[in-house]
C-alpha cells in the first residue's frame, strides 16, 4: 500500500498517512500538497547550503595542489573555486551551465552575504527558483547598503510568501531596484551604466523552420526599435493589409535586417527586374533610383553575406540512405536561410563539402603526427559535436575551440595524443581552460565519447549530439533494420543463416 506524506498546519513536522491519495478528502489533499511543497523548499535549502561549501572545498583542493611559495601559478592559469563548482554541478545534478552558475551564485551569497535570506529559507518558506533569483538580483547590490535593501525586500517577500502569494520576477527586480535606489541613488546610476555593458542579441532556430530571438538592450535603444516596428506595423494594418498586427510587426523587425525590402518585409524588385539588372548592369554606371546605396549590396544579396557559405553533404548513399544537408550548429540561423540565399542572386559564395561519415577517414599517418588541425578536420568536428562537450554547456560549436584530450607531445609526437577525430573535441574557451589548469581526467573514445573522471571521484560521460553524429546514429539504426530483416522471415521465424530462405513444410 502506498503512503501518503501530510503535515500540520502552518508548515509542521512532516507526518506518513497510509492512505492513497485518491482516497483523501479535499482538506487532506491540500495538506499534503503543503508538505510537500514545504519538503521541496527544504531540499532546495540543501542544495543551496552544498553548493556553497563546495566552492569552500573546491578552493581548499586547489590551495593544497599548488600551495608553492617558490613558484606560484601565474594569473592565467588560476581557476575560480565557483567555476569549478558550477561545472561539478552541471555534471552532477544534468543542470545546464548557466542553471549551475547561479545555484553557486545564490549559494554563496545566501551563506555569506544575506543572513535574512538565509533564515527564510531554512524555514522552507522560499521556493527555489525564487530564492536563487533572489539572491541572484541581490548580489548587484554594493556592500554599504546590502543590508538595508535585503531587509527592505527580503520583508516584503515574506509577507507575501506568508499571504499565499508567489512575487514574478518582474516584481522582484522593480522591488530591488527600488530599495537600491532609495538607499544609494548614486550606485542606482552606477548599475545602469554597468547593465549597458551586459547588452546582447541570441538566437536560436527552431526545428518547425522558425527561429526564436532574444535581446537585452538599453532602454533607448529599445524603444527606437520598437517605435519603428509599431509605426511600419501600424501604418501597413490601417491601409487594410490582410495580415494580423503581431505578424506585420516580426515582418517589420525582419525588413531592418534586409534591404531589399519594404518597411514590412515585401520584396521591392521582382525577379525579372533583378535578371534584367544583372544582363544590362555594367562597371562605372551611376545607381538607378530606387537602387540600393552606393557601397551596399545589390539586389538579391542580403547585408552580412560576405564570408563564404559553406554547407556540408553527408553522404550516406553508400549506407543506402539518402544524403543530408547540415551545417555547425551556430553557424547559420536556418536551413531556410541558406536556400534564401541561393535562390535570390546574391553574390554570396557557397561552398559544398561532401563529408564521409565513415569515422576517422582523415586520419592519415602523417597528419595524426603532426599539431596542426586542418580546416577540413576542424570543421568535421564541429560537425559531429555540435557544440561544447563539457556537460550542461550548451555554447555552439561554431564559438568553440578544437582540443586534444591526451595532451599532443611536441617533442615525441608518437608517444603524445594524435591529432585524429577520436581524439579531438569541442570546449568553449571556458572548459578549455578548466581541462587545462584543472584536477580533472579526460578519456577520449572511439566515436567522440568524452568520459571526465572528477577529482572527487564521480565520472560523467557525454556522447556528440551533433549533425555528423545523428547522422551515424541513422546508419547504425538502418544496418541493425536490415539485420533483423534478414534474421526473422514474414512468419515470425529465426533463419539460420540469416537471409536464407525458409521453405515450408508440405
């Protein structure tokens, strides 16, 4: 019989109830809906308490490694104990990177920094997710007001916490940029000009051929943007355009990026004029009206195409599967893109690259002797990683570095790590340096398997997710088909040798 975990009101001790829950009545579900809330909320405390002593750790490992007075390690070579600890997090908890980041983050503020925080969340009282946000807003803060902006929020949020209502981010940050303000307007000035520096732009496609956008901008900068997409967006919908206001508003911010286009994205010249321009187009003669500037492209070619476009064939004929397209992930926004870019007459140039998905096939004898990685051989791992090995990293390929797991012996070659496919992976330029200056171990394998075996014990193995590697997953799954085809006849039956024909008895 299952049993059902309960406890008494206002957050008591936990208590078994031998009854199912479907068995329970409305009250009692309710409470066991808070006791298990409340049993969350005190895992999370723990978790949040480990994280910060292993950063406490972390450091007193790396001082007992390389405590020498003599010789001590240069500046590039040191490695942050919260680093460390994200990534041993990453890989123990299968946490992202980033998540892993600031469950150290709020961990060691939490224990070091916010003792109101601290307290309301041994009681249980902070969820999580809202207590590593909160500890997370509060490590801006400059130690000369921390303690009266924590009070300030810290207390309304538990007075909400208590009245059964859960503040959103939104309201988390207006509450601690207000006390920041209130208590030092001078560091609320400083933290704008500060937050300038942290502006950015992502994107990342989406499997259905759309790709999302991500942006954090002054506020400034914004706001002109958004002016100028409303306005195009505005003026489209009150002509009668039969498309909805929200589509001619992505029409909108996707036109700034293409001049070729209208204000909402309508193509300004058809393709008979763009083939008419091509034939009677000639060196010397002034830009028509209507034409792009002088110095940018021509139509048909969209701005940012000026590198080559390289797209990777892998082939898998042979295998008796049709062949696909890829690229490294990170490289282009889309598929979609790429065929744009083909089709409209631009003057990108585009490389086509059959890859073999055959491992190791530029493995040759002398080049696994020798430092150097060749672009093609770069590009084949990038290809079959997909981006960073290290667990819960997730920066694309395109931004990562190509490393040797055994080290390469310059002066030995053949007794160092060769440079050949199963030997080389992608890291980010931060996981390069972990692999670099860390304690940890790092064992290749045959088709790009990473085991890392940490310095506390644990191993954490990570497999490539890459094209290249999805590719060879399908070619093992197409044999393995075609081996059970041969193996079982129509009626059920084993066939020994496999593929032979089975007669039936008369």
């Amino acid at each position: 019989m299952s049993a059902t975990t309960t406890s008494s009101a206002a957050f008591g001790a936990l208590r078994a109830v031998p009854e199912a829950l479907d068995t329970l009545g409305a009250e009692a579900l309710s409470e066991v809906a808070r006791s298990a809330t409340l049993a969350q909320n005190l895992a999370a405390a723990t978790r949040l308490q480990a994280a910060h002593h292993l950063v406490e750790a972390m450091g007193r490992l790396d001082e007992a490694t390389h405590d020498d007075k003599v010789r001590p390690r240069p500046a590039y070579a040191r490695l942050d104990p919260a680093d460390r600890a994200r990534d041993h997090l990453a890989a123990a908890m299968s946490l992202t990177g980033w998540h892993a980041g600031r469950l150290v983050t709020a961990g060691v503020q939490i224990h070091t920094r916010l003792p109101l925080l601290r307290k309301a969340v041994d009681r249980g009282l902070f969820p999580e997710q809202l207590a590593i946000d909160t500890a997370c807003r509060l490590a801006d803060i400059p130690d000369e007001i921390i303690a009266a902006v924590e009070s300030e929020v810290i207390g309304a949020l538990c007075r909400d916490l208590d009245g059964g209502h859960r503040p959103s981010r939104t309201a988390l940050d207006t509450a601690v940029d207000a006390a920041r303000e209130r208590h030092d307007p001078r560091a609320a000035e400083d933290a704008v000009a500060e937050a300038v520096e942290q502006r950015t732009v992502r994107f990342r496609p989406g499997r259905d051929g759309m790709t999302s956008m991500w942006a954090h901008l002054p506020s400034g900068d914004a706001e002109k943007l958004r002016r100028r997409v409303d306005a195009a967006a505005r003026a489209a919908c009150d002509s009668g355009h039969p498309r909805t206001r929200d589509q001619l508003r992505a029409d909108a911010l996707c036109a700034l990026g293409d001049p070729n286009t209208d204000d909402i994205g309508t193509a300004l010249h058809d393709s008979e004029d763009l083939h008419r321009s091509d034939n009677t187009g000639s060196a010397g003669t002034d830009t028509p009206p209507g034409g792009p500037p002088p110095g940018g492209p021509r139509p048909g070619a969209s701005w940012g195409t000026d590198k080559p476009v390289r797209i990777s064939i892998i082939d898998s004929i042979a295998q008796g599967l049709p062949n696909r397209v890829q690229f490294v992930n990170g490289a282009y926004a889309s598929f979609d893109w790429l065929c744009e870019e083909l089709l409209s007459g631009g003057e990108a140039t585009v490389r086509f690259e059959l890859i073999d998905p055959q491992p190791g096939v530029q493995d040759t004898p002398d080049a696994v002797l020798k430092y150097f990685i060749t672009p093609a051989l770069a590009e084949r791992i990038r290809l079959r990683d997909g981006t960073c090995r290290h667990p819960g990293c997730t920066v694309d390929a395109r931004d990562c570095e190509i490393d040797h797991v055994i080290a390469f012996d310059h002066l030995r070659p053949e007794l160092g790590g060769p440079t050949a496919e199963w030997n080389l992976i992608c890291l980010c330029r931060k996981h390069h340096r972990e692999k670099t200056f860390g304690h940890c171990a790092y064992r290749p394998g045959p088709l790009g398997e990473l085991t890392i075996i940490t310095e506390t014990g644990p191993e954490h193995r990570t497999t490539p997710h890459g094209p290249l590697a999805q590719a060879r997953d399908r070619i093992l799954d197409h044999r393995w088909r075609q081996h059970l085809e041969r193996l079982f006849t129509d009626d059920g039956h084993l066939t020994n040798p496999p593929g032979a024909h089975r007669t039936h008895p008369a």
